[in-house]
C-alpha cells in the first residue's frame, strides 16, 4: 500500500447567490495576489528585501483596513494566496520555476480552500460564507480525506472544484510484459508489439468551425478608443466566448484521450520504454508545430509518469539521439538514416521486412531495458 494525493475534478452547478460570491472571492484573490507580487517585486528591486510570508500576511491586514470589501469573503481564500504566492517565489529562488505572474480577470479564475474554509460530508460540500451547499456533479467516489480544494471558473464559465485526497493506494498486479513505445504524428504512439493508436487530431477535426468563429470575432468591434484593450462590445465577448467554447472542446477531447490511452498502458505493462523527447524543441519546425502541439507528448509522459508511480510500475527513458530507426531489430544491423517517407524496407543484412514506427520501438524496448540492467543515467526507475 502507498500514500498518495489524488485531485478528484468535478464540475458544480452554482446557484446566482453562490455566483455572486464566488466573482467576489475570485476577484479579491487576485487584487491581493497582484497588490503584494507588486510591492515584493518593488521591495525586491529597490531594497534588495526578500518579503516572506509573515511579512505579506502583515501587509494584507494594512490593505485589509483600507478596503472593506476584502472582509465581505472568505479569509481563507485570501491567507492561502499568500502562502501560494510565497511558494512560487520559493520555486523561483531555487529555478524550478518563472517568476510569478500578475492574474488577469480576462483568464481563468481560482482560489484555494483549506479545510477551515470548507465542510465536506457525504458529497455535501459547503464553502464558507455560501448559505447552501454546491450543486456539485459527482462523478467518482472519493476514497479519502479531503485536505483542500480549489474552486475554479474557466474562460466559457463552466465552474469546477478539484478537491486534493490524501489516500491509500494498491500497486497494480505483477505483470511479465514489457513495451517499447514510439511517439510519433501519422500515429500518435507505436507500441513493439506493433499496435499502433491513431492519433485524436482534436485540432484538426475543429479547425474549420474554429477558423469560422475566429473570422466573425476579428470583425467586432473590441473597443470605442484607440489603444484601450478593454473589450467594451457585448457582441465581441459573446463571439470571444464562441471561440473559447471550442477550444475548451478540444482540451476536454484530448485530455480523455491520453487520460484513457495511459491508463491502458499503465494496467498492462510493467515496464515501459519509451524516448526521452523534447517537445519544446521540436516546436520549432514550423512546418509540424501544430500537430506536435495538438499531439500533447509532454502531457501523455507526464500521465504515464505519475499513473507508473501510483501502481508501481517502470518507465525507462531512451536518449534522443539513439538511432531507433537506423538499427534492424531483428539482426542488431545499422545501415544509416531514411528519409521520413520511407516507412517499410527490407534489411539488406538478414532480409527480414521491417515497418519503420515497430521496428523503431522494438529498438526502445531493447535500450530500454539495457539501460536498467546498467544503471543507466537516462532511465527513470519510478518504483524506487
């Protein structure tokens, strides 16, 4: 058994009293997330002072006696900006993170509640300061103690609440297979046993009913004074809004896809292998940047990492610059580079016909499992 925190993510149903107060919550998080990362910053720049949190919470009870309306929410929501803000700092500080940003109410909106600043019982939740509880759409059971939650409203209004639940959970059954993966775009991953999963193309399937609303948006009007960038045109929001619903579509489309695509992976194998990419590079080709970014490799890698620590299972990471599709699988043989466009050949070594996508991946497996028999830097023992 392990110890893990799980994010439960539902979408709840407000009601226009709870509406009211959650747009003054998410309003008063971010003037004081704003108004502090402005005077840290000030301090920082102009004194060389490093403001920690004590500092900031000594701060916000100054802003807090000038401006009424902060007290009309939650304290909770606001205490725990401060401590999310100190922490982005912290990343910052040690480079495991940017420097943090000012909120924009034009994006998506949040705050976080520790358990003081709501009461959850019997998938009945209650926030502070809301007389009734949450319309809330419960999907999955949860099966631990909620810690906190974040309630959240995105850019087509549609309202969620991620609840963190600190659980036990049981690795998955012993399995003997082991997989070589190859990413790729014609198919979006190739497995050594040579199945191939087409790839979403979420992008691609919307893009000319985005393409359409994009055009009707570029021809409102989005503002009556030269350089205000405050849209004042109710027809330019409602069109903005079109826009935003179908880009949301697409996030939801593909996130099920490489939620569902993982967790297959995960519940099959025991150990994967796979490269070891570099999407952000790779962005750079002009020519397939967007089907690379509509692929989402770094969010598929990022499931199989966290779903492999869950259920104890290995993912062994491949260097890019192994020449997976110069190398028959069948001899070991390498007989230089191909052009993209040739996707079968024959080996002029052993004679055996090789598909180029499972041969490549057949060759991951193999540098794989290399790599954890030797200890390998590029490996990822996730179990360990």
């Amino acid at each position: 058994m392990k110890t893990i925190h799980r994010a439960y993510k539902y979408r709840f149903y407000p009601t226009n009293e709870q509406k009211e107060l959650l747009a003054k919550t998410f309003g008063s998080v971010r003037y004081v997330w704003n108004t502090i990362l402005d005077w840290r910053s000030k301090e920082y720049t102009q004194n060389q002072t490093k403001i920690n949190f004590v500092l900031s919470s000594k701060k916000l009870t100054e802003i807090k006696k000038d401006i009424e309306w902060l007290n009309e929410v939650s304290s909770v929501a606001i205490q725990q900006t401060l401590r999310d803000q100190d922490v982005a700092f912290s990343n910052f500080f040690a480079k495991r993170g940017k420097y943090p940003n000012f909120k924009s109410k034009r994006s998506n909106q949040s705050f976080r509640l520790v358990s003081s600043g709501f009461t959850f019982r019997d998938e009945v939740l209650k926030i502070a300061k809301s007389k009734q509880p949450l319309k809330v759409k419960w999907s999955r059971k949860i099966k631990g103690e909620v810690s906190s939650i974040t309630i959240s409203k995105d850019s087509v209004d549609r309202y969620f609440v991620s609840m963190l639940s600190e659980e036990a959970i049981e690795p998955k059954p012993m399995s003997t297979k082991a997989v070589g993966i190859d990413l790729g775009l014609t198919d979006f991953a190739i497995t050594s046993d040579g199945i191939k999963y087409k790839p979403l193309k979420a992008t691609i399937k919307y893009q000319d009913k985005l393409k359409k609303l994009q055009r009707r948006l570029s021809k409102k009007q989005h503002s009556k004074y030269k350089g205000d960038t405050t849209p004042k045109s109710k027809n330019y929001i409602k069109a903005q809004k079109k826009v935003a619903k179908v880009h949301a579509k697409i996030a939801d489309c593909r996130n099920d896809f490489l939620q569902k695509l993982s967790t297959k992976l995960i519940r099959e194998n025991q150990i994967i292998c796979l490269e070891d990419l570099s999407p952000t590079n790779m962005l750079k080709n002009r020519k397939l940047s967007k089907h690379i970014a509509d692929a989402s490799w770094s969010k598929f890698v990022t499931m199989l990492q966290y779903k492999a620590d869950w259920y104890g299972r290995t993912l062994s990471f491949v260097s890019p610059w192994f020449p997976s599709s110069q190398i028959c699988s069948h001899c070991g043989a390498r007989d230089g580079k191909k052009p993209l466009s040739v996707r079968k050949w024959i080996c002029p070594h052993c004679g055996v016909s090789l598909d180029r996508d499972v041969n490549a991946s057949k060759n991951i497996l193999t540098a794989g499992l290399a790599g954890l028999a030797c200890g390998d830097g590029n490996t990822r023992d996730l179990t360990a």
